[in-house]
C-alpha cells in the first residue's frame, strides 16, 4: 500500500473518530444541556418556548380581529342577533360589544390570568386554566365540571363554531402547558410565562366573540348552507348579498322548484309560533320581489318545536305554496332536511 493511500484512509477516519471521542468525553455536559432545552416541535421545526407562544398570541390576536369585522360588517337579516321573549325586550346587546357575557366568570378569568404566582409555571398553569374556563364557558351547559381537557377541545371542534386554526391554536397553547408539566428539565424564564399568558389572554378574548349570539347565528347558517349544498336534489342554491335581503337562501330543486330558506339560530328563547308565522311572511314578500311569484317556505331552527309551532306545521304545510318549520342541528338531521324539501316539492 502506497503512503498516500494510506493519508487518504487517515483523513476519512479522523473526524469520525474525533467526533466519537469527544461523545464519549462530554456525555454527561451534552445531556444536561439537552435537558435543559426549552424547546417544542412544530409543523415548521423547532421553536423557542416563549417564540411559539408569541406565535400563538399573534394568530388568535389576528383571528379575533377577523371575527369582530365580521360581527361589525354583518347586518341584522334572517339570523338572529338576539331573541325577545314574548312580550320582553332583546336578550342580546349589540354585536359590537362582547355579547351574553357572564361577567362572574369573566372576571375569574381575568382573575386567573393576571394573577402573579411565585414563579413562570405557576403563571403559565393559571393561564391554562384560564383558556380551560373559556371553553367549558364556550359550551355552556353542554359538559360537566372536570371534564377531560381532550373532550372539552372535541366537543368545541365538533360543534363546528369554531374555526379549526383557533381549534389548533387552543391545542398549541395546550402542548406548552405539558411542556412545562411533564419535560423534564424544561426550564422557562419571566418573559416565555409572559409570552404565554398574552397567547392565552388573545385565545380567550377570540372564544368570549364566538359567543355572541351573531357569530353563533352566522356559524349556523353557513352549516345549513353546507348541508344543502351536500343534496343531490339541490340544482342550485342562491345565497343573497347584503343584510336586508329577508332570507337566507334560495334553492332550486331538481324539478325546477324553487324554496327559499330562513334559518333561525337560538341561544335560550325557542322559536315561537307567532314569530314563525312573521318570519314566513317576511321571507315570501322578499322573494316573490325577486322571482315574482310565491313560493315554498322553509324555517329552519337549532331549538326543539315547541307545541304552537308544530300546530303552525300541521296547518300550514299543507298550502300551497307550502311553509314548514324544521329543527336541524348537524348531518344527523339531514334526512329531517331532505324529507322536508321533498314535502315543498308536493
């Protein structure tokens, strides 16, 4: 073997070598550093604790900005903004403020959040809890105290109220709270807490908008639009533009026919006999203007029919053209929606 080949082995063992050796040196030293990294993975690589949460804090910062243009820009139409009981005034306040807010619970949040423990992971586990108390808020009598953080996250998922970023972001804020829970030797400075508690803080002002009975009423009529759109013996459905319209939708079947759609979303007060009557009236006066003639009508509802409105049903479904109420509250009750649109078919 010449002496250069035998340089030319040297060169590519040595480093391989020098690598191992200093491994083998400086294992304790690199395995106290790693354990010491407060540091998460994310769909983009590696972050920084306090970034990621700085990260989270903006985009719910930003979703929360989106919702409130919406609510701003939205104007009173077949949803509901707020209810009136028989004979009361309007349950809800304006959209322009935080609606149905119940301020004992508001103020425990704002409570928890601002409160200062002892060090960073006393303020990052309040502030968890904090976003915890929102949700359950969020759900309203739907769950039960103590209820499995993973549940609690479904549940709001599977209600469709939500979008999924503000979903993944409750999720993301949820990872960090196990970060410094369950990592062990992650280690958190004053400013990262602060990053969190600001990220949990724009989470929970973006769930206190999507209770406002506007956002909840225009989240319902996009599911109802959805679910139309999923028939087959839907040709076309025309949503109107502006809020002064007098109805939601107005969808061709397969023969030809026309129905106009009004969807009503509740949040205590049940829809009335009486105000389905107006309601109906309404939206065939805003369409004949449109086509030009009368056509079927159909409510429909997330609140069960109380008994004035099914005697509404029974009287009224059989005109023509015909007007029906229905309640619909998911793909669960999609054959309640066909079998109604096959009965505006005559």
């Amino acid at each position: 073997m010449s002496w250069d080949l035998a340089l030319e082995y040297i060169k590519s063992l040595i480093w391989p070598v020098i690598v191992l050796t200093l491994i083998l040196t400086f294992k304790k030293q690199v395995g106290g550093l790693i354990g010491r990294l407060n540091s998460v993975e994310t769909p983009v690589g590696s972050a920084n604790f306090g970034e990621k949460a700085d990260a989270v804090g903006q985009v719910a910062a930003e979703i929360g900005d989106e919702i409130s243009l919406q609510l701003a820009s939205s104007e009173p139409s077949g949803s509901d903004n707020g209810e009136k009981p028989e004979g009361g005034e309007n349950l809800g306040d304006s959209h322009h403020d935080r609606l149905d807010v119940d301020n004992d619970v508001e103020v425990r949040i704002r409570s928890l959040i601002s409160r200062e423990g002892p060090d960073p992971t006393s303020i990052v586990l309040n502030s968890w809890r904090a976003v915890e108390q929102a949700m359950a808020k969020s759900l309203r009598d739907d769950v039960g105290k103590n209820v499995p953080i993973g549940y609690l996250i479904n549940t709001l998922a599977n209600q469709g109220l939500l979008s999924s970023q503000l979903i993944a972001l409750v999720n993301d804020l949820f990872e960090l709270r196990n970060q410094v829970v369950h990592g062990a030797g992650v280690v958190i400075t004053a400013e990262d807490a602060e990053s969190y508690q600001k990220a949990a803080k724009n989470v929970i002002d973006a769930l206190e908008l999507t209770e406002s009975p506007a956002y909840r009423a225009m989240k319902y009529e996009e599911k109802v639009y959805w679910a139309l759109h999923a028939l087959t013996s839907i040709d076309a459905i025309e949503r109107p533009f502006g809020g002064d319209a007098g109805y939601d939708a107005l969808v061709t079947l397969a023969g030809g026919k026309n129905v106009a759609i009004e969807t009503t979303y509740r949040m205590r007060q049940p829809l009335r006999g009486r105000e389905a009557e107006q309601r109906i009236d309404r939206v065939r006066e805003k369409v004949r203007l449109k086509v030009g003639r009368d056509v079927p009508v159909l409510i429909i509802t997330n609140s069960a029919l109380k008994p004035d409105v099914e005697e509404l049903n029974r009287v009224r479904s059989g005109e023509v053209p015909s007007a029906e109420v229905i309640q619909w509250n998911g793909q669960e009750d999609n054959d309640y929606l066909l079998r109604a649109l096959g009965r505006a078919m005559g």
